[in-house]
C-alpha cells in the first residue's frame, strides 16, 4: 500500500490540480479548470494513506461519485486521477458544437441538421425550419418527413 506521501507526490504530479487543505491533515485536489459543478478530483488524501478520486463513470463509486484509493497502485492511481480530469474537462455532450449531417428525401431536397448550443437546428439552406431538445426528437421530424 503506498504511503500518503507516495500518493501526495503522485497527485502533485498533476500541474492542472491544486492541493487544498483540509481538516485532519488531510488534503483536496481541486481541478479549477472543470467544466461540470464539481471540481473535487481527490477527496480527503488522509495521513494514513487514504484518498478518494472523483470517478462517477466507475460501477463500484459511491453515491457521490468517489473511488476508494486506500490499496490502488501507482498505475491505478495515475489511470484513476486522468479518467477523473478527462470526465471533469468534458461537459458530458456527445456531440460538438457545430456538428452536423445532411439529410435527403426523395425529391432530392437536402436538409441540415446542426448540433447548436445544446439544441438541434433543422436548416433548409439557410433557413431554420425547426429546433428540437434531442437528437432523437430531431431525428423523428426527419423521418416523418422524409428524410434520410
């Protein structure tokens, strides 16, 4: 098991981290550039080894979110700590600002769908013809239409 000092120095590694003190000697790393609400990457790293990394896409974390760390390895710690920044830097969209497909029906009319601040945006040439919550809403217009 590595000692809170072994896992102190692996989380300073992490330059996009600050260390936060807390109550008991323990310590927080914060991810300041986060995307999503929470910014706890590393909860309470205790003097006896213990810490918690913020991983919600884990089957085994807590309600919170949290993994315990208390037996993780190095190579454990550091996979935990750069999924836990990568889910933090990504506000959880699959799709980018500006994606988007075109869309034909039988008469050849093309129709653009476009991913638009968290909205999807049907266009006919430049004009909005619709604008739908989800893709899937977006997606059904189009068929009911016509379009493939």
């Amino acid at each position: 098991m590595l000692s809170f000092e072994e896992k102190k120095n692996i989380f300073d590694q992490y330059t996009e981290l600050e260390a936060h003190p807390v109550s008991m000697g323990r310590i927080n790393y914060h991810f300041p550039a986060s995307v999503r609400e929470k910014k706890i990457a590393v909860n309470h790293l205790h003097p006896n080894g213990n810490a918690f990394i913020y991983a919600p896409f884990l089957d085994d974390a807590d309600k919170n979110g949290f993994v315990n760390v208390r037996e993780a390895t190095e190579a454990e710690l550091k996979e935990l700590l750069s999924g836990s920044i990568s889910f933090l830097s990504t506000d959880g969209d699959e799709f980018e600002e500006g994606y988007e497909e075109a869309f034909r029906d039988a008469y050849r009319t093309v129709l653009i769908l476009r991913y638009e601040n968290k909205m999807w945006a049907i266009y006919a040439d430049d004009h909005l013809e619709a604008i739908f919550p989800s893709r899937e809403a977006a997606d059904s217009y189009l068929m009911d239409e016509g379009f493939q």
